[in-house]
C-alpha cells in the first residue's frame, strides 16, 4: 500500500492541473490514468479539431482569393497531409502533458484503472493507494442516440473521427451544436458533401438567435445543407446508393445518403466503473458526479471537470482544478462562479459567448434590460480583410451593468476576453468604450457597440431636456479672446 495526500483519477485537464498544482505545493500526489495522459483536449477535441479547422481555413482561403485580385485556382486537397498536421499538433503539445513531465514534477503515475473501494482507500488493477482526500476527474464522452441502425453504420464521433485516412464524399453530420457545425464546415471546405442535420429550429440552439440566422446563411453560401427542426428516424444500407438516414422535416419524410455520418449529438460523464456509491458519491441520471459550490461530492472526495456536468471546456475543467485542488488539500472553501466563463464556437464566422443571453437578462429586469448590437459590417478592421460580417452583442442590467455579451464575427474567440474580463470586474458597459482598443482590429467591435449604448444614452429627451439649457448658457459665455 502507498500512502497519499491526494489521489487523482483522470489524466485530462482537470486532473492535470490538479496533479501538478498539489505536487507544487508539497503534497505527496498520484494520478491514476488507464489510457493516455492529455484527454479529450489533446487527443480527440480542441487540438485535433482546430488543426483541421485551420487546414480547411487554408483552403477556404485560396477560394476567396479572386476577390483581393490573387488567382490560385482551386485548391488540391491532399487529405493525408490534412491529418499529417492534425498529428503533428498533438505530437508537439503532447510532451506538456506526459508522463514524463508529471514524473518530473513529482507526480507519482499510475497507468491503471482505478475504483473505490471504501473511503480513504482506491484500488488499481496493480495496488492499493491510500489518501487523504481524492478528486474524480475522469471527464466526457460522446454518446450515440438511440436511432435504428445507427450503432452498424460505422458512425465517427469525436473520438474515432481522427483515424479516418480518406475525404468522406458525403459526410452527414448528426447534432447542429457547436462540434457539428465546426466540423461540418471545415469538412465542406476540404470538399465533403455536408448535410447537417439539427432537431432544434436553428443551429447552435443554445446561442442567441441571430447566431443560428447568421451562420445558417454561411454554412448554405458554402454549400452545406441544413436541415433543421429534422428529425433523424433510422439508418439503413442501401443497394447502390451506400449507407442513407431518414429525416423527418416540415412534416415529410426524406432520406439523406451519407458515406460517412459523424455523429455530435452530445456527451455523456464518465462516472461507470469507479465503485463511487462506496464512498457515498451520488450521480445524477447522466451519469454526472453531483458536488456542491466548493465541488465537493462526499466527505475527502471532489470531483472536477466534464463529469461534474459543469460546461465541457478544458478552461472550466482547468479553473474546477485550481478550485478542487486547494479545497481537497487544505480544506479551503473556494466556490466555484460561473457568471464570467466564456465559450467560443470556431466556426467562421465565430461565435463566442459569456454571462448571460439576452433571453436571460430579459427574464431578469424585462424592459429595463439594456441590450446594443454592432453590425460588423461597419467595423473598418473586417472591411479591409474583406470579411464585414457578423456583430457583437452587449447585454446590460437596469444599472447598465455589463451582464452578458455575445460576439458572432471573426476573431470572436480573442474579442471575447476582454469583455469578459470587464464582465468579471461587474464594470459597466460604458466601461468597453472609454477602454482604448488598438485601431484598426477586430476587438475593436464590442467596443463600438459600447459606443452606441453611450450615444443613445445621451441622446434620450430627458437628457437633451437636461443638457439645452446648460449649453444655451455656456453659450453665452463665449466672447473673443483679444
């Protein structure tokens, strides 16, 4: 038996973190990992996906080049070297998260599967490790809905979809939330034949609805299909014309032929096999550890990331980290605040999010919510790079107090920080345009937006009523200099 001052199970981000945070601190650490150091985020989600964006940006690019008078012609995709560049990302961010560098710092670990077995005491398939207190960080997967015939059709997730060695022709792509619409447009611009198919009324349900119109136009202008308010009802081999779904959309049925379907119709927690109810941790129907404000799920035991239920983002999972670690080590009572956690979608154009939707503030203060949108086609920064599209949402309180934002345009993912670090502060929206921003960029487009919530704010009745007979008097005042 060994003894610890914490045990971590779960070799992704939060676990990461947390490993290395309480070997920084002194503490004696191990982490239990079954598969490979890095999770979802380096192997199958954020690393990989964003390769391939990038890739089918490149290509995106040398189509559009006629419009800035540069011809290259059609761009020759050669897929092999796609998912070369793909595996190169993960070979040159993988170090960071290996073995070897957690051995390095003083993390002792495990490469075994790990469980439960009375508190204070964790089984391997190789020993017994013994803890002070423990953290649960065994993240997501995706899940397959329950569509007849789906299971034998080979279906791609996020985790199957990076060994593919050929251009699917026809791709259908199951799910219109973030990882489907990402995927699905990279994919048409590498030169699939897309069909994105979403149960909800628009794409990115969860977004503002401008979002989904917005991109909706894009996604189409670029040749992919969108089927919204569909629903899939099975999937079927057919004679001559491969692998087909069923769709029912606007009251009729239809079918969609696929070579390929790639299946992001959401995520489930990885919680199964861990014995968790021999230590008294409750999970909820999904499978999600249930913990409270400070992440706590039983008396020595936290759980931290995707199988909190929390947002699935590496930079939530990070943040549980930093949170779990110091409470599980020392007893601390941090809580966790999600008020200020952005989100960002890399589609083009980009959507990124943080604190509260319209529809949320609105529930909140009604009429006295202040809301101000900046079209970025006005924006001289997307003029120049010929892509003044999109815009920049600012959500306010009754007091005009910067409560939420979203911006739908490109670079959105890098505009959204700096709204998010005023969010943070509860700075007012006025706040974003006395803020300075570099001209011309792009981040400049939320503070435009603040500019127009100042300028209707001066400009109401009320306030000229106000201001007329001041100015009328300072007029007055106005004499020759001799």
């Amino acid at each position: 038996m060994s003894r610890y001052d914490l045990v971590v199970i779960g070799g992704g981000t939060a676990g990461l973190v947390s490993s290395m945070i309480a070997a920084g601190a002194g503490a004696r650490v191990a982490l239990v990992e079954a598969d490979r150091t890095g999770g979802d985020c380096l192997w199958t989600g954020c690393v990989p996906s964003k390769s391939l964006i990038a890739a089918a940006d490149a290509a995106h690019r040398i189509r559009e080049a006629p419009r800035f008078g540069v011809d290259a012609g059609e761009p020759r995709i050669d897929f092999d070297q796609v998912m070369a560049h793909v595996r190169g990302a993960r070979e040159t961010i993988a170090p960071h998260d290996s073995p070897e560098r957690l051995r390095a710092a003083g993390v002792d670990v495990i490469e075994a599967r790990a469980r439960f077995r009375r508190r204070g005491e964790i089984e391997t398939d190789t020993t017994t490790l013994l803890h002070r207190a423990a953290i649960v960080a065994t993240g997501s997967a995706p899940q397959l809905p329950p569509i007849d015939g789906l299971a034998d059709a080979e279906p791609l997730t996020s985790e199957n979809l990076w060994d593919l060695r050929a251009l699917p022709a026809r791709l259908a792509v199951l799910g219109g939330g973030p990882i489907g619409c990402e995927l699905g447009q990279a994919f048409a611009r590498l030169g699939s034949e897309v069909t994105v198919i979403e149960t909800a009324e628009r794409l990115l349900p969860g977004e503002d609805p401008l979002v989904g119109k917005l991109l909706g136009a894009r996604l189409d202008a670029e040749g992919v299909q969108v089927l919204s308010g569909a629903r899939a009802t099975d999937v079927r081999r057919e004679d001559r014309a491969g692998n087909s779904i069923g769709v029912e959309v606007g009251g009729a049925t239809r079918r969609v032929a696929f070579d390929r379907i790639l299946v992001a119709a959401g995520r489930r927690p990885v919680s199964h096999g861990l014995c968790l109810d021999a230590v008294g941790v409750e999970t909820d129907e999904s499978g999600a550890v249930t913990v409270d404000e400070r992440l706590r799920a039983a008396p020595g035991i936290y759980a931290a990331g995707d199988v909190t239920g929390a947002p699935a983002f590496t930079h939530v999972a990070a943040y549980h980290a930093r949170i779990a670690s110091i409470n599980a080590l020392f007893g601390a009572r941090r809580k966790v605040d999600y008020s200020a956690v952005p989100r960002v979608t890399f589609t083009d154009p980009e959507v990124a999010t943080v604190g509260l939707s319209e529809t949320q503030a609105r529930e909140r203060w009604g009429n006295r919510t202040r809301v101000v949108v900046f079209d970025y086609s006005e924006l001289d920064r997307a003029i120049t790079a010929g892509r003044s599209y999109g815009f920049a949402k600012l959500i306010g309180d009754r007091r005009g107090r910067l409560v939420g934002a979203t911006i739908a345009a490109p670079a959105a993912g890098e505009s959204i920080a700096a709204v998010a670090a005023h969010l943070a502060t509860k700075a007012g929206i006025d706040s974003l345009s006395t803020a300075i921003h570099a001209y011309p960029t792009f981040s400049e487009g939320p503070a435009r937006a603040a500019d127009e919530y100042q300028r209707q704010r001066l400009a109401t009745p009320r306030t000229r009523m106000l201001t007329r007979p001041l100015l009328a008097l300072l007029r007055l005042a106005i004499r020759p200099r001799r």
